[in-house]
C-alpha cells in the first residue's frame, strides 16, 4: 500500500489547536489522505501495530499546532539575489526568477510555513509555482497568488520614467484609468491569479488611487470571484479602500482615527507586516545594510515601525481583525525560510498580543488570506492536515518559533516533510512518494 493511502497517526503531545483554547495533553491526531479525520482519544478500531496501514509519529514531550501561514510572502521579486546572476533591472529572466522561486517554496515549507499568500511578483510566476506544487511536481506551501499589483503613475513600483512605464520584467503594472485597471483585472483573472494586489504610494505620503479606481477593481474582482488587497500606508487610500470593500488592507501604519473607524465600520483585516520594518531598523542600527542593495531612509522606516505598533494597539480596541505577514522576498536581507515566524513576535512585543493569541493570528485568522477560511489553520477533524511540531513551547516563549533547531515535524497535506534533505529541487517521482 502507497504512503499516501496509510493513516498517520500523531501520538501524545501538547495541543495547541490554533483556535484560542488552552494547550492541552492530547492522545491522538489520526489523518487519512490530507484531512484530519479526529483529534483526542485513539478510535477504539485503529490499531497502531498495523505498520502496514499505520504509521504513528510519537510526539511526547513536544508541542503540536497548526503550520504557520505567512499572508504576505513575495517569491518572484527576484529576491534574495545570487551571486554570478546576471545584471539586468530586474528580473529580467523569467526562466531563471521561476527556478529561483521554486527554490524558494521548498525553504519556506521546511520554516513551518504550510500556506503562504503572495501579493504581487513578475509575470505569471507564482501561479506556476503554485500549480507546480498543488499537482505534485514538486514539494512547496499552498500558495495564494497575486499578479503584478495594479499602480498609477507615483505609486509603488512606478520606478522607471514615464516613457518606459512598468516592463513586463517589472513587479508593477501601469494603469492610469479605471477602465484600464479592470482590464488588467480581467487578464489577470484570465492567467489564475487567486486575488488582485492593488498599491498606492510607496510610503503614504499621498494617496495615488482614487476611491472609484479601487471601487472598480473591487467590484471587478469580486464578479469574477477574485479577491482585493491593496498596499496602503497612508491616510485617505485607506479609507478609500475601506468604503470600496478590499479584502484587506496592507501596513496602514499613517492610517488616522477616522480610516480606522472606517476599516472597522467596513469589518475587512489589515496587515501590518511589521516584520521587513524591523529587520531594517535591526540591520540600520547595525550599519549591515549598504547602498548597493538599497536606499532606505533608516529614520523614516523607524518611524513607520513604531506607527505600526500604536496601529495594532488602536485596531485592537476597534475590533479590527490583524494577519501576520513577513514582506518575506522583497529584499537582499528577508530570505525566505527565515523570518516568517518573527512578525508573532512583533505581535507580543508591540501589539499587546499574548503568545496563544498571534498563534491563533498566524493560523486560524491567516486561512482567509490563503483563501481556506476554515479548511486550514486549525488541528480539529475535517481540515487540511497541515501540522507543526516542535521541541519548545511557544506560549512559553513565542520566539521559539523562529528557531528552526526547535522544528522537530511538519506534516503538509497529511505528508511528512523530510526535513534532512537538501532543498534541491524535486523531481515529479520523487514529490509522488
């Protein structure tokens, strides 16, 4: 009998089941296929013993919960870059960037990460990484994807004079008009992208899309059953983006009281995505970052890290909902598999989140940013068996996440991840075993 067919069964262990409860003693996790079939005592009619049609992973002493989803995860920007990859601007070699993402996928699933939501890239890249990994050529996170995020002149990604506009290699793609904006919609809905990234100014400090532009994305998306999320740092786009009804909404860290009443009023989530600040202001304070990666404004990006904090603090008591999410990939110094569990972290610290609860954020409340609201996230029956486990406890101390010495298990899919191999790339025979 195929490894796919066998029951796999999670023995012992401390539960912490993504959904708020205490963690807990729990006796069995029982998964057939890539659903978890019960959670609590051993069914009376498994037996263990069958080596056959069972095998049981023995977690006594150690800490089960669900795998991490990171809602905000770039993979074909072109980062981190490789040394000897050839200079163009940008990514300008697509064959290369989709090898390089796939790469990158397989170190992101052995971090814990099992879904992942990708707003924005080049081409069509991560809808073929995230084909090539729903139908089994190679091991990798769900993926959710957007394509290149919809911008005007002065935003975001409208980096290149006006006469070049935003190349194909670019992560941005240019529409000045809201018919132009739904076209491109249209063509992005026509490749399989799962939600459309739209994105204003770079740092808030003035709003570039108008509330009717972002009202007819919106609505063009939704009718062809696509989501919306838009970068916003700034006061103005994000009430506009509120009123229009995105789906999410990106930073938000210049928002005032009166967009946050209108994001709460509206009842969508936002995602600070604390994480890509703080390893700024870590690696400014340390003088690690040079001019040759990038041009940051230390100062200013501190500032945008501690508006965060206050940010998460006043959605809180406005009963905004928060997802966690890295900027993993948008630079030389966020390599994927490393960072996605710091932004927990910055939830505690900063946010005035207790460990259970940015758990519950990194997981049950995430599922909506991957599209799976209620199919991943938590470790109860009848979900996607996607589980972590690990040798500390995370209410103990939540940094425990980022360390991956402490990742003993994860199981994707009902599948265990081998954890030992190297992340070379897989063959289709290989990810079918």
């Amino acid at each position: 009998m195929s490894a796919a067919k066998r029951t796999l069964v999670i023995r012992n262990g401390i539960l912490i089941d993504g959904s708020g409860k205490p963690s807990s003693r729990n006796d069995a996790i029982v998964i057939e296929g890539n659903r978890i079939k019960s959670v609590g005592a051993l069914p009376p009619d498994l037996h263990v013993e069958d080596r056959n049609n069972v095998e049981a992973i023995d977690t006594a002493g150690k800490w089960v919960m669900p795998g991490l989803i990171d809602a905000h995860c770039h993979m074909s920007y072109g980062y981190p870059l490789i040394k000897g990859e050839g200079k163009g601007k940008g990514t300008t070699r697509p064959e290369f960037s989709t090898l390089k993402s796939a790469r990158s996928a397989q170190k992101v699933l052995r971090a814990g990460v099992t879904s992942i939501s990708v707003p924005g890239g080049t081409w069509f890249t991560d809808v073929g990484v995230r084909d090539a990994i729903r139908l089994g050529l190679m091991e990798g996170p769900r993926m959710f994807v957007a394509g290149r995020m919809i911008v005007t002149y002065g935003c975001i990604e409208d980096d290149e004079p006006s006469w070049e506009g935003t190349p194909d290699h670019s992560i941005g793609k240019l529409c000045n008009t809201a018919d132009e904006m739904v076209t491109e919609v249209r063509r992005q809905g026509k490749h399989g992208v799962n939600f459309i990234k739209m994105a204003d100014s770079r740092s808030g400090e003035s709003q570039m899309l108008a509330k009717e532009e972002i009202a007819a994305v919106v609505g063009e998306a939704h009718r062809r059953n696509l989501k919306v999320a838009i970068h916003s740092r700034g006061a103005g786009s994000t009430r506009a983006a509120a009123e229009a009804g995105v789906d999410w909404i990106v930073h938000a860290d210049l928002a005032t009281d009166r967009d946050l009443d209108a994001v709460a009023k509206a009842g969508m989530p936002i995602l600070p995505t604390a994480t890509f600040l703080a390893v700024v202001v870590e690696l400014g304070k340390q003088q690690k970052v040079g001019a040759e990666q990038v041009q940051l404004d230390f100062n200013r990006l501190g500032r945008h890290y501690e508006l965060l904090g206050a940010l998460m603090h006043k959605a809180r008591k406005l009963g905004i909902r928060l997802l966690v999410g890295t900027d993993t990939g948008n630079n030389s110094f966020t390599r994927h598999g490393e960072l996605h569990a710091k932004e927990l972290e910055i939830f505690v610290k900063h946010g005035g989140y207790s460990p259970m609860e940015a758990i519950v954020a990194a997981t049950r409340d995430n599922a909506m940013a991957v599209g799976l609201d209620g199919q991943v996230g938590e470790v109860k029956a009848g979900q996607f068996a996607d589980i972590t486990v690990w040798d500390k406890d995370p209410i103990a101390d939540i940094a425990i996440l980022q360390d991956l010495k402490n990742l003993a298990w994860v199981i994707k899919d009902g599948k265990i991840v081998d954890l030992d191999r190297p992340n070379e790339m897989l063959t289709f025979q290989q990810a079918a075993e």
